[in-house]
C-alpha cells in the first residue's frame, strides 16, 4: 500500500519548510485541509494519482511560504471509495485542528451524503468534476462548489462533438446514440440532459445500465451489438472502463466512436489495453494529462528531485487524474487566498469564510500563467448564484500511448445546463423546504 499523508506526516513537511524558510510560523498559524482519498478498493487506480496531485500541490505551495504565510496541514483519511466510510471519515476530521475550512469528498455518493451536512456544519464542499451537478445552482446549495464543470457540461460538450464529426448537429436527426453507463448516482447524472439533447437533434438515445463494478458487461455489448447504435458514450468509472474498452473491441464496436466521461477517459483505463483502445476519446474537464505545464515542471524539480514527492512513480506526475487532483488542491487555496484577501491575510479561515472565497473566485489568463497552469485551465470566475464558473470543456484522445487533447476549448450550452440543473435544484429544494436566496440576498 502506497504511504498515507497523516496529519503528522503533513506537520513534520510544515515543520522543515518552516525551518528551511526562514522563523518558524506563530503556533496555530495553519490552515487544517483534510482529503478524502481512495488509495484501496476497486478504484484506487484512479483514486491514487488524485491524491497524489492534490498532496504534491499543496506540498508545493508551502515550500513557497503558503498562503500568506499561513502554512497548510493536510491529512488523508481512507475511504476506500465507500460512502459509508467517507461519512464517518467527515465527522471524524471536520472539528480537528481548528476546525475544516473547506472539505473535498472526491465522490459522487460521499457528496450525496455529506450535502445536509455541510449546510448544517457550515463547511464549504468543493466538487471537482464529480457530485451534485444541480449544486451549480448557488441560490439552491449555498455550501457545494463544482468548481470548473459538472457532469452536465461535459457530456453537452461530448454531444456537440460527435454532432461535429457527423458533419453538423443537424446530421445527428435519425442517428442512435448509446450510454452505457455506470448504474450509480453518478451514471444516472446526465440522463436528464441527453434526452433533452435527443428530443432537440431528434437521436434516439438508448440508455444501457452497466451494475457497479462493472466487470460483468457481456449483455451490455450484445446489446450493442443488436442495436447498432452509431456512437456510445461511456459513464464508466474504475475496472467498468477498461472491461467496456475490451467488450467493444470483442463485438466489433469501433472505438474512434466511443466518447467518455471525465471519469472514463484516464491511463489507468487504457494504458493496459494499449492500441486496442486507439481513437477512444474522452471529454476533458479542464484538466488533461500534461507534462508541459510549468507548475509540472516545478513539482518535477522542488518535490521530486528532492525525495519529497508523494507519488511512488514520478512517471505518473502530468498523468490526467494527477493533474486534476492539483487542480482541486488549486481551487481550494485560491479559495483561500480570496477570503483572505477579504477578511484578512496572515490567518487561517473559517468555513463561512471560505464559502465567500468560493463565491469569488477570480482566476484570470494572468493569474493562470503566474501559478504555472497554463495550458491546463482555463479562467473561471464564481459568484453567489453560479458555483461552476464555466461551461468550458474539450476533447482528449487516446492514441495508442498517451491521451493527446484533439479539439479546441468547447462550449456547453449554457441555456440547456442551466435548466436542468435548475429543474433538479428546485425539486430539492422543494423536497428539503429551502427558499432559493436571490442575488440581493448575496449582497446582504
């Protein structure tokens, strides 16, 4: 088992950067940032290089004095991508050392459950491309953040791409487009949007439900094999990925015609499988693999060179779950630095503090370039009522060997995003008797 980052391992980090930077910090002058992780389990393929990301990001921005000169103490608790213990692993760490400013559960059902909870404890949730997609809605969930793209944006971006390759959106009238899709909350997720998205191009959608975890699809891809539909669009996770990936190329299904989510399109489901996988494509929620980013190269050379990096294989550094666990650690210390900005640097924030920095969140092309995230990210801003902060999303595909990003940034209808996130977050709304808050009321 890869090492887990304790809280003491974070303090002993903290402690040498304090002595190598200069008088240690004035005791308490640590912003306490726990992660939920997956290091175990079926999908620790893909929850490893996340955390790995997220740790090595926040290793980093302390060895450049922190925020402000508030230092980071992080900690790892494993869950083992199960929500039962990833509720246990909040309750656990949510009043610790001062108390969790902001909270990164790193799974669609953890979010589902932890959602009330934040409300009540007043802890910001920060979703990175997984979770709630409705919580985009800010007059609705005021504590959950899906910073950067919901599930919504981008499987609208993977139907304006195939419409593209067939020649236009108007050429997708009378095609068959499947979703085989992990049969969760998080597979379920988009079905609202793609058969509105059906009803407008006039595609037929065919919904194929795949039983986590996925390693049994024998039915599935007969399935497909009988409807021949035209495109698939693959909302896998963990082994159900790579297991598909092998179904099609089994029946006969060209991969160049099968488009992923966020969550399907990463080494670990093609790097085994090769060129069998050849011209799979995924949707890219910002973050691709990149080992051209300066904040890479930094990491490569302040952490790694140095025997400090979190990864056991420093090959993985630039892999694309490694990079979006950065960019989750990124969000979050922006998030930081914002409220502080605000209400006063120098200091650790409370939660209701962070949930403003979360509010507005400004990360322009400048400030992108300055943290070495250029090419990677591109700007979001938040406010009160919008909690994404962009519809931007692109194309990656496999090439035998690597995951290359094969389009330009694309747009999500926004119009189409918003009302069925609107649509889901006035029915909870409803079933949780809350009254949706209007942008005055941000102001108050």
């Amino acid at each position: 088992m890869k090492r887990l980052h304790s809280i003491f391992t974070a303090a002993l980090v903290a402690g040498s950067v304090a002595l190598a930077a200069g008088p240690a910090m004035a005791q308490g002058a640590e912003q306490y940032i726990p992660l939920l992780s997956y290091r175990t389990g079926p999908y620790a393929p893909s929850g490893v290089p996340a955390a790995d990301g997220s740790m090595d990001y926040y290793k980093l921005v302390n060895l450049r004095g922190g925020i402000n000169g508030v230092k980071l103490l992080t900690e790892e608790c494993e869950t083992g991508y199960d929500t039962a213990r990833s509720v246990e692993c909040y309750e656990r760490m949510k009043t610790k050392n001062g108390g969790a400013a902001i909270f990164q559960p790193w799974s669609t059902g953890a979010t589902f459950a932890i959602t009330e909870k934040a409300d009540t404890d007043k802890i910001p949730l920060l979703i990175l491309g997984y979770g709630r997609g409705d919580s985009a809605d800010g007059s609705v969930f005021k504590w959950v953040f899906p910073v950067g793209g919901n599930y919504q944006v981008g499987d609208d971006v993977i139907v304006q791409a195939i419409g593209k390759r067939a020649g236009g959106m108007d050429k997708l009238k009378g095609k068959k487009i499947a979703v085989v899709y992990h049969d969760s909350p998080y597979g379920k997720e988009t079905l609202p949007l793609l058969r509105k998205r059906a009803q407008m191009e006039g595609f037929t959608l065919l919904e194929m439900p795949v039983t986590a975890p996925g390693l049994e699809q024998k039915a599935t891809w007969l399935q497909v094999r009988r409807d021949r539909p035209d495109y698939i669009i693959l909302r896998g996770y963990g082994v159900m990925t790579p297991t598909a990936l092998k179904e099609a190329q089994s029946v006969g299904f060209p991969r160049d015609k099968m488009y992923g989510s966020w969550w399907a399109g990463s080494e670990a489901d093609t790097k085994d499988i090769g060129e069998g996988a050849k011209g799979y494509n995924a949707v890219v929620f910002q973050s691709g693999a990149n080992r051209d980013a300066k904040v890479i190269k930094d990491v490569l050379a302040d952490l790694y060179a140095k025997g400090q990096g979190t990864a056991s294989n420093k090959a993985e550094v630039g892999d694309v779950l490694y990079v979006r666990g950065m960019l989750s650690a990124l969000f979050s210390t922006e998030a930081i630095r914002t409220a502080q900005e605000h209400f006063g640097k120098g200091k650790p924030i409370t939660g209701e503090q962070a949930r403003w920095g979360l509010e507005n969140l400004n990360i322009t092309q400048a400030r992108i370039d300055e943290l070495g995230f250029g090419g990677i990210l591109q700007p979001i801003k938040t406010t009160c009522m919008d909690h994404m902060g962009t519809y931007a999303a692109r194309i990656s595909t496999w090439d035998g060997k690597e995951w290359k990003v094969s389009s330009d940034w694309m747009q999500a209808d926004k119009g189409l995003v918003d009302a069925v996130d609107k649509e889901s977050s006035a029915k909870y709304a409803a079933e949780h008797k809350i009254t949706p808050r209007t942008a005055a009321d941000c102001n108050g």
